[in-house]
C-alpha cells in the first residue's frame, strides 16, 4: 500500500462526464489499496469566467476606478475549486467510496498576503494523513488557501499544480501524479516534430528548465517545490481509459516520471528542445562603463515586476563605453521602454533600441554538464540552415539561443533532430 496524491486539471474536469471518468481512475488507486488524496482545478473555461466577472463589476456600477479589492477577487475566483472538489466527492460516493471534499482554509495551507498570487507558507498535512489512514478519499480545492488576514488567498493561475506537489510533501506521499491532457513530457512539442519521443524519465532540474522555457505540461513553481521536497512526479493522461492494462501499475505507470537525477541511469547528453515565442529584445547603446550602471538599469525594470531574461554586454575597445541587450516579453516592452525612459539620467545611456517578434529556443540535458561540444552542434546545425542568432545564453544544463520568430519551427526540428532525440 503507497500514499499517493492525484491531481487533475481543468480539461480533465471540464464537465459532469469527465468528472465521472476522473472518479474512475480514483477508484483504481483505492481498489488497489493505496491511501489516497486528491487535487482539483476549476472546470475548464470557469476561472476565466469568474476573473471576468470580478473585471467587469466597476464598470457595471460606473466607479470612477477600474481597481478591486484582491481579497474579495481571491474570494470569487476561488469558487471554482470548490465547486469541482464538490462534484467529484458527490461522484466517488455514488461508488460506494467514502470521500469528502475540503477548501485550502480546512486543512489548512497557510499562505503569505499576497492576495492573487500568494505562496505557500505551512500546510498542517495531520488530519488529511488521519483520514486517509482510515480509509477516507480527500478531494482538495486546489489553487487557494488561507492568508494571515484568516482570508482565502489564491496562489496565481496554475496554482493548482503547486498545490498539489505541496500536499504531496506534506503528507508523505509516495508519488504525486498529475493528470492532464496529454500523456507525459516529450523530447519537444510534438505538434511541431511528430517524432518527438514521449521521455520515461526526466530530472526535476531539466523539467524546470523546460517548465521555465515554454513547456506547459508543469507550472514551475509546482516542479520548484517537487525539486526542493524531492517528490517524484508522475505526469500521466486522464483521458486514457482507467481501466486499460498497466495503468495500475503502481512501479511502472504510463506517463513520465520527474525525479531526483540519481534515479535515471543512463544519462542522454540532451534531453528536450524547448521554446518561447514573443519574446523581445531591447537594446540601449553607449552606456558608460562604470559600476553601478546594471543595477541602475535591471533594479526599476524588477520593481515594475517586468522579468528579464536573456542579458549580453558589449564593451568598446577602449573601455570607456558599453552596449547592454537583454530579452523581456514581447508584452512588456512598452512598460519597460517607459521605465528605462524614466531613468535615463540615472542610467546614462545614448539611445534605446528594441525589436519583438523573437522565439528563444533551448537546448537542455544535465548529461551536457560531462560533454563537450553540445553548443557548436546547435550552432552548426542552425548555420547549416541558415538561421541566424541574436544571443546566447548558458548554463550547466542549458544553451538558449534567440533567433527570428518565422525560424522558429525549422530551429526546433533541426536542433531535435541534430542531436538524435528523433523516434527510431
């Protein structure tokens, strides 16, 4: 008998129908023996809808300000959770399983204030373990708990994955499965390469590259957490028939597990392509060379919560001047134009340049951390294509290279198939 937590997402609970074939994949693990706890998203398209109408309240009441107040957004928005944590317990007890539904503030996950977008700060996990010990399913409301104001606090749109791995920790699980709608993590976007090869294993550390570069099978924060609390992850489909063979299999399930680097043997020197399309690049041109002078331009921009990624520096021969290029999202770059406009004196730069439209695409494996050559492989190979690069970034695990937005595609297959990770 194992202690696992399960989590499914909004298209897996989309309607009465798929709530029903997600009690059936409970019933399996319960049948099987394990103890088990449960995750919820909203149903699909309902937090969507309950973020518009909490957006759409000024205006119907003609105040002279577009604002709300975050605590009573979080209140609102929350509801969705709720609703389908309900409906699957109504579910599971129409098969005979004693199950009962619990909201973030009955555990309780306590989280800090930041209202919208709160972090976790304590789950008190012992009633939970108490009730699974004695044979009761808990259907969790993802997505929320409870701030120090005693008040319901979301944790920002995909928190229900992030709350799922936190319960997992908290209670000891001896996996965390989430269940989505596709049927595990792939060597890329399979949309883009047909024949990219869905991965047995993947370290955490690679999963949050890949998480933080454009995957979107895992929320970060969620891989983050597993990464700190080593908790095996397994990402599994919820639309496969939960009655088909092996997807018992407690050792051996279907989907692709994300683990501690230690379990995974053979160690393939590139794991998985990844990419970011809107990305932009903003240039400013002769900066004088003197210290301060980054801290002077990257301090307003992460005041104004613009995230910068991607940060190559020029220097003039003589020393004295220095171009700076950095990437932010192609969404922001109003913002951050404005921002560095407001700072000009302080800065010292000559003039600022910028260009969206781009796609950073990655390169990421922790084998590349013992092999030479894998950046002149991508370099060569996208020569060979004739795409050109704006900038490169490094790590341990990562090459990232910025190209033109209509190269995308062609950069991705070529990169997967230069470095082998083709379907045989």
């Amino acid at each position: 008998m194992a202690r696992i937590v399960m989590k499914f997402g909004g298209t897996s609970v989309a309607d009465l129908d798929r709530i029903k074939n997600v009690a059936r994949h409970v019933k399996r693990e319960v049948d099987a023996g394990h103890e088990v706890a449960v995750v919820v998203s909203a149903m699909s398209g309902k937090t969507n809808e309950l973020v518009g109408w909490v957006q759409g309240m000024p205006k119907v009441v003609g105040g002279d300000s577009p604002f709300y107040d975050a605590r009573e957004y979080d209140a609102i928005v929350a509801s969705g959770e709720q609703v389908t944590s309900g409906l699957l317990a109504i579910a599971l007890q129409a098969m005979d399983i004693n199950a009962r539904s619990w909201q973030g503030w009955q555990i309780p996950i306590r989280t800090d204030n930041a209202h919208g977008a709160a972090r976790i700060l304590e789950i008190d996990g012992a009633d939970i373990v108490k009730r699974m010990g004695e044979g009761q399913v808990a259907v969790i409301a993802g997505f929320q708990g409870l701030g120090p104001d005693n008040r319901v606090a979301t944790l920002g749109r995909g928190g229900s994955d992030t709350s799922a791995v936190a319960i997992a920790a908290a209670v000891k699980a001896d996996r965390c499965d989430i269940y989505t709608d596709v049927d595990g993590v792939y060597t890329t976007d399979p949309r883009i390469v047909p024949q990219a090869r869905r991965l047995k294993k993947i370290a955490f550390e690679e999963m949050l590259e890949m998480a933080s570069l454009g995957a979107k099978v895992l929320q970060v924060r969620s891989v983050e957490l597993a990464m700190v609390f080593k908790v095996r992850t397994f990402v599994r489909s919820s639309f496969e028939d939960p009655d088909a063979p092996g997807m018992g299999d407690f050792l051996n399930p279907p989907g692709t597990l994300i683990c501690d680097e230690e379990e995974i043997v053979e160690q393939e020197v590139v794991t998985g392509i990844a990419y970011a399309k809107d990305e932009a690049q903003i240039s400013l041109r002769r900066l004088a060379d003197r210290p301060g002078v980054s801290a002077a331009i990257f301090g307003p921009l992460a005041e104004s919560h613009i995230n910068v990624d991607m940060i190559v520096q020029n220097i003039s021969e003589d020393g004295s001047k220095t171009d700076m290029t950095f990437t932010v999202p192609s969404g922001d770059v109003e913002k951050a134009i404005k921002v560095l406009g407001e700072n000009k004196d302080k800065i010292g730069y000559d003039v600022v340049q910028n260009e969206s439209g781009l796609v950073k695409v990655s390169v990421i494996g922790i084998g590349m951390r013992s092999h030479a050559g894998v950046a002149a492989t991508a370099f060569k190979a996208l020569a060979d294509k004739g795409i050109n690069i704006k900038a490169i970034t490094t790590s341990e695990i990562k090459i990232s290279i910025l190209i033109d937005g209509p190269y995308a595609e062609l950069a991705v297959r070529t990169l997967h198939s230069c470095y082998g990770l083709d379907k045989n």
